[in-house]
C-alpha cells in the first residue's frame, strides 16, 4: 500500500460573485508521494493555482469549500482551526508565491524575514541557520545580503530569497507557484537545478505548478493536466509528455514543440479557455476540440484509467477506438 504524503478526494471549490456563487474547481483528485516532483499544468484559468493554494487555505474569505477532502500524512485539514492551520502552513507545508517581490516585506530587512519564520514556528533561532540556508539556495554573499532589504536585490535573488524562506523550516511538501516565470531563461536552469537538487537531500516533496511545458519536462515525476477547473490527464512525466492522451494535452505539446522547430509554422490553439461563469456540465474543452462528437457537449466525460494513466475523454469509451487511433 503506498503511503501519501497529501492526498486530495474530491475537491471542489467555488468563489462569492455578485450574483451567488461560481465554482472554480470542480472535483479534483490528486496523490503526491514522499519526495515526488508533481507538476500541475494548464493555460491560465484553469484552476491550477486554487487547488494548491486550497491546500493551505490560502484563498480569500470569498472561497467556499462545496466538498471534499485534504489528507496531509493521514490527517484531514478542511476541518483544522486557523490555529491549527498555522501551525502546518510554512513548518510542514511551505508555498512559495508567484511574485517575490511582492510576498517579501519590502522594509524588513532579509535577516529578520527569515528568522521570524522560525520564530512563527518555534524553532530554534540562529544567524547561522539562516547563512547557511542562504547560501544552499545559491546566495554567495550570504552575509551581506542578509542585512539588505528586498528593494535593494535583482528579481532572481529575492526569487531564491522565496525559495530560502520555504525551505527553512525543512517542510515535507513544498508548493511552488510559477517560481521562474519572472526570471530569465539561463536564472530559469540555475533555480529549477536548485530545486531538484533540494528534493534530492532532502527528499522533500515538491508541487509545482506552471503553464510551462519545458519546466515539467526538467523537474517533475509525474504531471497533472488542468482545464476548465478539472484534471484532464495525469501520469508519468515521460509518458504524458510522450504520447499525450487527451486532445488538450496533446494541443498543448504541439504549441511547445513547434516554438523550437525551425522553419516551420508556430501551432497555436485556437479559442480561449471557459471562464468559471461558463462552466456548463459537458467537456470544457469541446469547443476547441478537433476530435469532439455529439457525447462532448452532453455530459462531463468521467475520468477513466488507461494503463497507469487517467484521462477523462469520452473518445476512451470502447465506442470510438477509429478516433483513438488518429489522435
């Protein structure tokens, strides 16, 4: 029996609008093992940032828990205090937001920043901790850079300064939201490098969440497909990114492939993902799909198992395997 470090049934979420309630996250099913590298993947939308930050209870007041349930090592959270929910967000379980420069505190020096997250969590508290975690996430004027503020460090340090700040308190599950999408391409190598370097002596547990083909394909285990607020397709990575199941994972792999194929066209996928308000119960993606039948836009397509990977696509149904075989 594999043991789960978080395991995720059934997981629905919806937002206060002006007009009642709008569900963003429809029913998701997720199990990340001890030390696993997971992906989420998806176009913005998609609900891929909601269903991690749900795991902490990071959402707005706005944000209504409809069902489901959120095991971390065996113990359900959705019914935890806020009390109790501290104790965990940072010490056990650690997120490391989009935007640096915006989740540090921009007149609180370095230093201080980090030591009040071992103070948050009753750790032992020492300059020395916090110098060597510094420089386990490449800073090599550790010292320096400790007395500074974050205004006065580049977007790739203060992106490492995140990355120190979540790993401080040696969580067993770290989320990391987009964490090179405002660094350039060579900063983008060193910081995923950085982060599987992480995982591997520690063996913590790493969620990372991007629309970025090539940043799933380097780091993770095993990737999760998101669209229209559901999970598409889920396997491993090599295999998915392989020979992708679903019409949406194979339209996102054409739109990656063609960007380093010279002299040849740039694929592009036409139409826009659904809105929440424009949910409706039939497959999000049938609008856009090439290989879309009638079925599509009656009903929501169930998750089914091929092999070792689920995808929920009717074209699956014993009733099409002509259609399976152009996909």
């Amino acid at each position: 029996m594999v043991d789960y470090l978080i395991e995720i049934n059934g997981l629905k979420i919806s937002f206060k609008q002006k007009n009642g309630f709008v569900q963003v996250v429809r029913g998701i099913d997720l199990k990340i093992k001890r030390g696993e590298i997971v992906g989420i993947l998806g176009e913005s939308g998609c609900g891929k940032t909601v269903s991690a930050t749900s795991i902490l209870r990071l959402e707005d007041e706005s944000a209504i828990y409809d069902s489901g349930q959120i095991f971390f090592k065996g113990k359900e959270l959705t019914d935890l205090s806020e009390s109790e929910y501290q104790k965990i967000r940072g010490n056990q379980i650690a997120y490391i937001f989009q935007n640096a420069s915006t989740a540090l505190i921009p007149h609180k020096k370095i230093g201080k920043q980090l030591m009040g997250v071992l103070k948050r969590h009753d750790l032992p508290r020492s300059k020395e901790k916090i110098l060597v975690t510094l420089e386990s996430v490449g800073i090599t004027e550790a010292e320096t850079v400790y007395e500074m503020y974050p205004f006065q460090l580049s977007g790739g340090q203060n992106q490492r300064i995140m990355i120190a700040q979540g790993i401080i308190c040696g969580p067993d599950l770290l989320i990391a939201d987009e964490p090179t999408s405002s660094v350039d391409v060579a900063l983008r190598k060193v910081i995923l490098d950085m982060l599987k370097e992480i995982n591997r002596k520690t063996g913590m547990a790493i969620l990372m969440i991007t629309h970025d083909f090539e940043v799933i394909n380097y780091i993770c285990d095993r990737v999760v497909v998101m669209y229209g607020g559901l999970i598409m397709e889920e396997g491993p990575m090599a295999e998915v990114m392989s020979n992708p199941l679903h019409p949406y994972t194979k339209a996102l792999t054409y739109c990656a492939q063609s960007i380093y194929q010279n002299g040849s066209d740039l694929f592009t996928l036409s139409g826009a993902p659904p809105t929440p308000a424009e949910f409706k119960l039939e497959c999000p993606f049938a609008p856009r799909c090439s290989f879309k039948r009638s079925t599509c836009m009656l009903e929501m397509p169930m998750m089914m198992e091929v092999d070792d990977r689920k995808v929920r696509c009717v074209l699956y149904r014993e009733e099409y395997p002509d259609v399976r075989s152009d996909l």
